[in-house]
C-alpha cells in the first residue's frame, strides 16, 4: 500500500469523523477536505477545484432557481393542495403519496432535480397538515434515490452496469427491468419510514417557537370573530354607488376588500372611489346586530366561502398588526387620518390600546404612542410600510404570507418550462445540466424568479459540500485505493454461494458509493461484479443488477448522494441522523435486491 493511498485513508477518516461528530459545520469539513489534498500533493490545483465547475454543481445551482420559481408562481402550494385533499392531515398517507409522487418522477428524470422540486411541496404540506418537516424530509430523499431503481435512464450507474454486459456480448439490460426491484425496494422503504424510521427522525409535532400567528388569530386578539360575506342583490340600494357615498362606519361595519363579481381571484382593497355593483361580494366586520341590520335594510345576501375562494383572496391581500414609533407623525391622528397617510390600499380595521381592542368604526380615536393597529390591504402595499421605520413598525405578518406567490400569473409559464426540463431530461436529448441551466435562464427571462434574488435563492452551503467532496472521489480513484478495497474484498469471498456472494457485492458497492460518487462506483465495481458472476459460473444478470441497485441505495450519509445533501437544511438533520436511518433500510434494501434477483435470474 502507497503512501499516497494512506494519506487519502487519513484524509477521508478525518473528515468522516468531523461529520459524524459535527463539530465543524459540513460545508467548511468540505472545504478543509481540499485543502488537505492540496497540501499534500495528492492532487494538483486544476483536479481539487475541479469540483466547483462538476456538472453535478452546477445542476444543483440551477435547480435551487427551478426550485424557487415554483414556489414564487404558487405551482409547489397547488401541488401540495392536491397531495393534501388525497392525504388529509394524516400522516402515513402524506408519507405514502409523497414518497410515490418523488419516485414515480424521479424514474424519468433526474433524482437531484425531482427532490429538488418537492423540497419546497413538502414544506407546504408540513405547515399545512402542522407535521414536523424532518419527518417528511428523510421520507422524500429515500424516495428520490429509489427512483433510481426504476428504470434503465432513472440514474448513470444503471447505464454503466448495462454497458458493462454490452462490452461481454451478453444481452444489455432493458428499459423496465429495474422496475420490478424499484418498486419492491419503494415498498420496503415506505413500510420501514411509516413504522420505524420516522419515530427515529423526532416528534410528530411542528416546531411551535417562532410560529407567526394565523390571520384569524391575529383577528381574536383584536375582538373580531369571524368575517361576513355578503353578495349585494340587484335591487339593492347600495348597487352602483361609490365606497365613501355608501360610508359604511355609519352602519358600524368594516368592509376592507371588495371582491368583483363574486370572483376571489381578482378581490381589491376598499378605496374611496371604488364602486360596488350587484353581484360584488363584501368581507363585513361588525356586530352580529349591525350585519343583521344592512343586511335586510341593503337587500345583501349572506354567502358560504370555500376554502379554495379564501386561498384564492389571500393572494391578493392580507392583515398585518403594525404599532407606531415614539416619533411617529401619525401620533395624535384620528384613525380616518391616519387611513389616509398610509400606502394607498390599507385601511386601519382596528386598534389595541394597552390590551383593549377598539374596532376602527368609531374613526374619531386619536391614536397614541404605544397603540398597536390592525392593518388590511395589498401584501406589497403592507410590506411597504417596512421602508417607513420612522413612523411605524410591523410587528406581526400572518403566516398565510408565506403561501403568497408573487408571480403566480406567471404559473403556466413555469410549468411549460418545467414540463421541458422534465422531458428534455426524461428524453437524454441534452445532458441533464443543459436542461436545468435552461430552464433557469427561461424562468429569469420570463420573470418566474427577480432577477435579483438569483444569488439569494442557491443554498452556497449545500454548493461548497459537493464541490469540495468531489474531488475526494477523485484522489481515491487515482491513487487506487478504490480499486484496492473493491477487488480485496471480493476477493475474499470468491469461494461462497450465489447469494452471499450477491450480498458481499452489494454491501461493498453500498459502502464504496459511500466516499465517491455513485456512477464512479459503477464504473469501479461493475466489471469486478460481472467477471466474478462469469467465473464462478452464476448468472452476470443478477450480479449487475444487485451493483446498480446498490448504487443507489446510498442513505446512510448526506454526503453520498447530492439528493441527501438536498435534504440536510430544511430538515435540520445531523450526520448521526441519516446513520440512524439509513444503516437499517440499506441493509433491508439489500435483502430485497439479493432475494429478488436470485428469484428472478437463478
């Protein structure tokens, strides 16, 4: 054994142990990792930095773009809509559909793209069905790299191990035949995260701390219950009259948005000069006896609103509790004045003045330092008041915020350009990387994601990790350490039967996808594997099979595989977490593998 084999021994224990210990945070172990390869001559500078320019990177870079363009045009809230309706809030079935939706995709395409995808559906539907995000997290990247199990194209090593064959004369494998074990590994996987591996992952229960208040808390604290919505009939009084002509305080109501023709898609703030016309919908605050009475005295009629209505508004506008600054201008203004000096389309609703609630129909309040206001409006008029820190403060913005997409006109863009990327990547018309830089620059070009938070949306963390462990691969590949470990081992167990010899092939290509990438594995490995089946007179089918299968079957670190490096922030999981996880469904990837391909090719 070399020098240069130990000292890549060393540096690969060193920073197995930083990761496991996570006593350096991940991407600077990365980091650490090249420098160490530099210094000590292992590789030169063009080889240690080549992985800031690895296509892998920079696909990642790109989908990160992808990623946030489905959140900001509200395609990643419609999907995650739909997956609720078909789960409900429970659990299992949330884990069940997500886990066939990433893998069933990720057959076509690729994983790292598919999970990128879902990253941000998954964390809707946490919030949504108040589940803990780290125990759907885990769930998706296992998902993502058993749809590398499904077909021939899901996945590079699946090509090398059927180009491995080619090159012996012997008939390639098929499009479908990974299938079948994809789908039997899915099922395991799915059975072993519902009953096991979740509970290993932490409490069912969302993180409560931080959590922003919905708009109907926010509304209880401000003594108002529920609103009214009330459609204005033909013969209605109030029909084709402006706002401030009808001068709703007068009733002793609040009606802050109007929404046209009864369609919550194009709901708008109530503004002086705004007119309202039979058939308009109106969100009345009030008491239960001033809503009785211009109800039956303006002819308007009470109407239910379904849950996709309200989704629809909230898009469009919401509340906010804002509290004015000791030099504020507004101190000393009556809540009419005070309408008026706000953004144009925000209306004060109501105000707590030292915990008491005062709704904004008694307009005559002089407003003090130290009062707190409810506010209701366009969101981007709302969080214009941001940039008026001299005189107010926005205390608390509802969590439906985070649902807004502000492009969400723009959504059949974004997803003719993802259905493109999908079938461009489905279709290997352009190399996956191509596909993504593309559909990146489109979703800039069509204004999917502002072009200035294309350097904010990329996670850099999760971008130096890659990079900076690539180049290990590398060093491990020259210096034949690889080699030496896969051809010791297999070795060793040359003389047992077909299916310890399957088994030892799988936990040794497992193992070695472990420290460099998947397709290097197959590379490395699938020829071992294949000439020890023909040797030993087995079939070659089942010993190739088993090496794709196991390539990638790579949960048991974040680093093995770009999809569970994906995962590792917005579930907040450490090294020992995919450990704990992942050990226990390789090993039972590996018995479904070893005994499907005896049933299937002995």
């Amino acid at each position: 054994m070399s020098h240069e084999v130990l000292i890549v021994f060393a540096i690969l224990g060193g920073a197995a142990v930083l990761f496991a210990t996570n006593a350096i945070r991940s991407d600077i172990v990365a980091m650490l990792v090249v420098v160490s390869l530099l210094l000590t001559g292992i590789l030169s500078v063009q080889e240690a930095l080549a992985g800031l320019a690895d296509p892998v990177v920079v696909l990642l870079a790109a989908l990160f773009i992808v990623g946030d363009a489905l959140v900001n045009t509200g395609l990643t809230q419609r999907v995650s809509h739909m997956l609720l309706r078909a789960g409900g809030d429970n659990e299992t079935r949330l884990i069940l559909l997500l886990m066939a939706a990433v893998a069933g995709i990720g057959a076509f395409m690729s994983s790292t793209a598919a999970v990128a995808i879902f990253i941000p559906v998954a964390l809707t539907i946490a919030a949504r069905a108040d589940i803990n995000p780290r125990r759907l997290m885990m769930p998706l990247s296992v998902a993502g790299l058993i749809s590398g199990m499904m077909t021939l194209i899901a996945t590079a090593p699946n090509l090398v191990v059927a180009n491995v064959l080619r090159e012996r004369g012997l008939e390639p494998l098929q499009f479908f035949s990974f299938t079948p074990f994809g789908i039997l590994v899915l099922i395991v996987a799915a059975v072993f995260m519902i009953f096991v591996g979740r509970s290993l992952l932490g409490s069912g229960e969302a993180p409560k701390a931080g959590e922003a208040p919905s708009i109907l808390q926010l509304a209880q604290t401000y003594g108002l219950g529920q609103v009214t919505y009330l459609r204005i009939q033909p013969n209605s009084p109030w029909h084709d009259h402006t706002v401030l002509r009808l001068d709703f305080e007068q009733s002793e109501i609040l009606v802050p948005f109007i929404v046209p023709g009864g369609d919550f898609h194009w709901i708008r703030p109530t503004t002086p000069d705004t007119v309202v016309v039979a058939g308009d919908v109106l969100p009345v605050i009030g008491s239960e006896k001033a809503i009785a009475a211009i109800t039956a005295t303006a002819d308007l009629e009470p109407v239910s609103i379904e849950d996709e209505q309200r989704r629809a508004a909230l898009q469009h506008v919401g509340v906010a509790e804002i509290m004015l600054t000791p030099q504020s201008r507004l101190i000393g203004e009556t809540i009419q004045e005070v309408g008026l000096s706000l953004p144009e389309d925000v209306t004060v609703i109501a105000v707590r003045r030292r915990g008491k609630p005062i709704l904004a129909t008694t307009p005559d309040i002089q407003l003090d330092f130290g009062d707190a206001l409810l506010v209701a409006g366009r969101w981007s008029d709302i969080m214009r008041l941001c940039q008026d820190a001299a005189n107010v403060v926005v205390l608390t913005v509802p969590q439906e915020y985070k649902d807004v997409a502000p492009a969400a006109r723009w959504a059949p863009r974004a997803l003719v350009i993802l259905v493109a990327m999908v079938a461009a990547m489905a279709s290997g018309i352009v190399p996956n990387v191509t596909a993504a830089l593309v559909a990146a620059l489109l979703l800039l070009a069509t204004r999917c994601v502002p072009l200035d938070r294309i350097y904010t949306v990329i996670h850099w963390p999760t971008i130096l990790l890659v990079a900076g462990i690539l180049p290990l691969a590398t060093a491990l590949q020259n210096t034949g350490a690889t080699h030496l470990i896969s051809t010791q081992l297999v070795n060793l167990v040359g003389d047992l039967g077909p299916y310890a010899m399957l088994a030892v092939v799988f936990l040794v290509t497992a193992m070695t996808g472990l420290f460099i990438s998947n397709t290097a594995t197959a590379v490395l490995i699938g020829p071992i594997a294949v000439d020890t089946a023909l040797s030993i007179g087995a079939s070659p089918y089942a010993f190739a099979m088993t090496v794709a299968i196991a390539c990638s079957a790579a949960y048991v670190t974040p680093v093995s595989s770009p999809v569970n490096t994906l995962v590792v922030e917005p579930g907040g999981y450490s090294f020992l977490d995919f450990v704990k996880v992942g050990a226990p469904l390789m090993l039972l990837t590996m018995v479904a593998a070893v005994a499907l391909a005896g049933i299937i090719y002995f």
